[in-house]
C-alpha cells in the first residue's frame, strides 16, 4: 500500500525522494522534511557532559590535516593523545616522533588498514575521537565512535548528505555524546573579532553576511590519499564544501540560537576549469566533470535576513573566503583587506555624485577598534596560538578551546546542530541546482527549539 502511494506521489510529481530525511515538491519549492525525533532522543542544545580530568584523544586520519593534530594536542593541557590510525603505518610513525619532538610520550595504540579505526573506537579509557578522514567517511566513522561511547570531533564538512546530517544528529541525541565538527574559521582572530563586536551592537541588525571558500586547489589534488578529493567533486553539483563560509556567519547570526537557516537557492556555472583538469587527470572524454567552477548559494533566515556563499576550487582567483558582515549601523570584510565601516556620519553634505564620500575607516581607527574588540578567546590564548601555528593559529584555539569545554564540563562552541546545518549545504546546494535552481526549505535539525536558546555565547568556567 506504502509502495502504491509513492508511487502515485511519483507520478503527479509531487514527491521526489521518499525516505522520511527526504523531501517533496510542493508550490515550487522543494520541501525536506523534519521528521519526528525518534523516542528515547533529548536535545543536545546546551549539552554539557561531567569534567574529564585529561582528555584521552584516538585521532584517526594522519594525512596533510591531521598530521599536526597530535603536534598541537601536545601543547595542551588535560589533553593527552592515546592512539593514533591510519591506513599507512608511515603516517602513524611520523606523528608519533611529532609526538616525541614535543617532548609527549608516544601513544599507547596503533592501528593501521582499512578497519583499525574500529578497534580504535571500541578502546576502553579513550574519551575523544578525533577524525582528519576523507569526506566519505566523516559520518560512518562519528556514529561508530558514538556507538562506542567517544565523544566525537569531526573534520569539515561531517557529512556530505542529508540522511548522514540526521545520522549525526540522532546518534549524539541518542548517545548523549559531543559531535563537534572542527570549524576552524570560526576561530580566525578577525572573525572572532567581528564576532565580539557583533555581540556588542556594533554593526546594528546584522542584516547580511557572507562567507566563501575560493581556493585554487592545483597544487593540493595529488596529495589526497586515493584521489578522494577530485573523485568526490567530479560526481557533484553544489557546494561540496561550505562550513569554511557559513560557520562565522551563522554565529554572527545566532543561527539555532534565535534564527533559522530557512529557504536556499544556488546557481553554478558549468565545469568549464573542472573539465580541464579532470581531462588532464583521467584522459580527454573520460569524465563528466559535475562541479560547476563557480557555486553560489543564497540563504534566507526566518528572521528575514540573508547569506551568500560561495565555492570556487578551480579557477585562479586568489584564497579569498569573502567573510563580510552588513548590518543597519556597520560593515565589516576581511578580504582582499580587512576593513571597517561604522555609521554614515561622514557622508553629511557629501555631494550626490561623490561617489569616494563613501569611505572604510581610516587604518589607524580600523586598527584600534579591532584591538579593543579582541574577542576575549584570542585575548587569552594570541601569543601561544601564533607560535603553535595550524592555519596562523586559529587550528590551535580551536582545538585548545575543545579540550578546555571538555576538561571543565562545560557546553561546546559548535554543537551538533552546527555540524548538520553548516553541513546540509552539501546536499540542499546540489538538489537546488539539479532542479533549475529551485529554492530549497531547508530542514530543522534542532526540531523546532531554533529559538530556545538566547544567542551564541561561548562557555567560560
Ligand atoms: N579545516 C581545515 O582547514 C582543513 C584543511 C584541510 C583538510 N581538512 C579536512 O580534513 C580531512 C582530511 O583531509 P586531508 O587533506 O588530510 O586528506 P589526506 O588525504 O591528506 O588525509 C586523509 C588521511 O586519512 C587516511 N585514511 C583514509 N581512510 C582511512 C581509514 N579507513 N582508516 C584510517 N585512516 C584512513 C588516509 O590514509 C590519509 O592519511 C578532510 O575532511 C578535509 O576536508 C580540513
């Protein structure tokens, strides 16, 4: 009977996809469903588990990202990496001596090959488990980890689809354990910055916010372990890599802390640079080459403001992840140059054709305003995360601030809803594209407690 009614939904064209973290056509729009949450489930919003003395860390995947994690780790307090995994056992010596170089004691446990991570999640004594893996395997590996008990940090972005979103979501409700995806811009000292000074009414309503990652990956597409990368893009539309863009931005926005992610549309181009390269990789006609060069994605929030982000990993625009905050009293960009714009005071008798009246601050003011707004995080822990380094320190405070929450018991900077919603773009990016760029409802991973929480704060002992 089941079988009969989607059917007949397929055949009006009502109903595109039938599993119940699905969606449907409905007024032109496609509509994902929110589904019940499962008895035996509590909201993690605000979750907090008990003090662990020293943080006992399995980091698996020990390539070009997490071969530092166990050299940063080492720098930590109440954090002491106890296992290591890779597929090679070379990767798991190199960040043993990273180890030893730092003067820690090398791991206890190694594993190696295709299944070690398991053994590894299923450790007795291991509080953390720490995943630098392909996309592919973000969420397979996080829900076992769950299973077995770890709390869980998960490299960007934690899932590639919807259903793995709910995977992620359900499993950390259920098992009452931390799944924290490793968002490390949210952690750049400029955007903490302007994070601080949105929190302080500086820009009025933040209305708009931008986020992107444009980066010409040329030089990186060899050093993936078994091609994981490219082999990934070239089967997908959409913006197969958002969290570098939306997470600052959403912060900014108290997005599940008072507002919500609600109706997106994104647009890309053709694979006109991706083609070329997967022709010089594979062989000329051997791919169809799905990632558009360029995806842009455009957000509505329930609170009636709006986000772009943007995905370019291919053409030869230099690094640029397009952060902007636009509110009703200030501005704020990073790129190609910070800069700063409050107020429009200085635009009092301008002439209508001066067109320069308009004006970013001066870089004195610009420099003054950004010290008395450091974010109280960079205040504390600036001088020790530039010399720890990981992406010019913010690699650092974000895993500094990990151990920190988890030591003292204390709620963590990016939740489980986070890591669904930062990450959901992935699925809704590309399902919007496949449809002519039809707007997409995006789904509410918190449930309908989007507002429950009264903005973004980061928990201090
Ligand atoms: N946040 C950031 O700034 C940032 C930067 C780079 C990469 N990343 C993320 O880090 C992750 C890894 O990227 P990378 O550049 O290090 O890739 P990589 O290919 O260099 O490393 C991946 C590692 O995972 C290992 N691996 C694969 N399958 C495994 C298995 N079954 N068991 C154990 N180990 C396995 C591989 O051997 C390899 O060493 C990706 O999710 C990527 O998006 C994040």
């Amino acid at each position: 009977m089941k079988r009969l009614l989607l059917l007949a939904a397929l055949l009006a064209g009502f109903c595109s996809c039938a599993d119940e973290y699905g969606y449907s056509v409905r007024d032109h729009k496609i509509v994902y469903n929110t589904p019940p949450r499962p008895a035996g489930q509590q909201s993690m919003l605000g979750f907090a588990c008990d003090p662990i003395d020293t943080v006992r860390i399995g980091v698996i995947g020990l390539g070009d990202r997490g071969k530092d994690v166990p050299k940063r780790m080492a720098y930590i307090e109440h954090a002491s990496v106890v296992a290591l995994c890779d597929l090679m056992p070379e990767r798991v010596e190199r960040a043993q001596k990273s180890l030893v170089k730092r003067g820690a004691p090398r791991a206890k446990y190694e594993f190696t090959g295709e299944d070690g991570w398991k053994e590894l999640c299923a450790l007795e004594g291991l509080d953390l488990v720490y995943l630098a893996v392909p996309w592919q395997l973000h969420t397979k590996m996080a829900v076992y980890a769950m299973e077995h008990g770890k709390h869980v940090a998960v490299e960007v972005p934690a899932a590639t689809s919807i259903e793995e979103c709910w995977a992620l979501v359900n499993t950390s409700e259920r098992t009452r354990r931390h799944c924290m995806m490793l968002e490390n811009c949210c952690y750049d000292f400029f955007e903490l910055t302007c994070l601080n000074m949105a929190q302080h009414g500086l820009f009025g309503d933040v209305v708009h916010a931008e986020g992107s990652y444009i980066h010409n990956l040329d030089p990186w597409w060899d050093n993936y372990q078994g091609d994981w990368r490219m082999t990934y893009n070239k089967d997908h539309h959409g913006d197969v890599y958002p969290t570098h863009g939306i997470g600052p931005v959403c912060q900014v926005l108290n997005i599940h802390r008072g507002d919500k992610m609600d109706l997106l549309v994104s647009m890309d181009t053709d694979a006109f640079a991706g083609q070329d390269k997967a022709d010089a990789r594979y062989g000329k006609g051997t791919v169809d080459y799905q990632n558009g060069d360029l995806a842009a994605t455009l957000i509505r929030t329930r609170k009636g403001k709006t986000i772009l982000v943007e995905h370019d990993v291919v053409t030869p625009r230099p690094y640029n992840r397009m952060y902007q905050i636009v509110g009703t009293k200030g501005y704020a960009n990073k790129y190609p140059s910070p800069g700063l714009a409050l107020g429009s005071e200085s635009l009092e008798g301008a002439a209508y054709d001066n067109l320069d009246a308009e004006k970013y601050m001066s870089a004195e003011q610009r420099d003054s305003l950004l010290a008395a707004y450091k974010h109280p995080i960079a205040r504390e822990i600036e001088a020790l995360a530039r010399k720890v380094g990981g992406h010019g320190g913010m690699d650092f405070i974000m895993d500094y601030r990990l151990i920190y929450c988890l030591h003292n018991g204390l709620p963590l900077d990016e939740d489980v809803y986070d890591a669904a919603e930062w990450s959901s773009l992935v699925e809704l990016s590309e399902v919007s594209i496949k449809h002519g760029s039809m707007p997409v409802v995006m789904p509410d991973f918190t449930r309908g407690e989007w507002d429950r929480t009264d903005g973004l704060r980061f928990a201090v002992k």
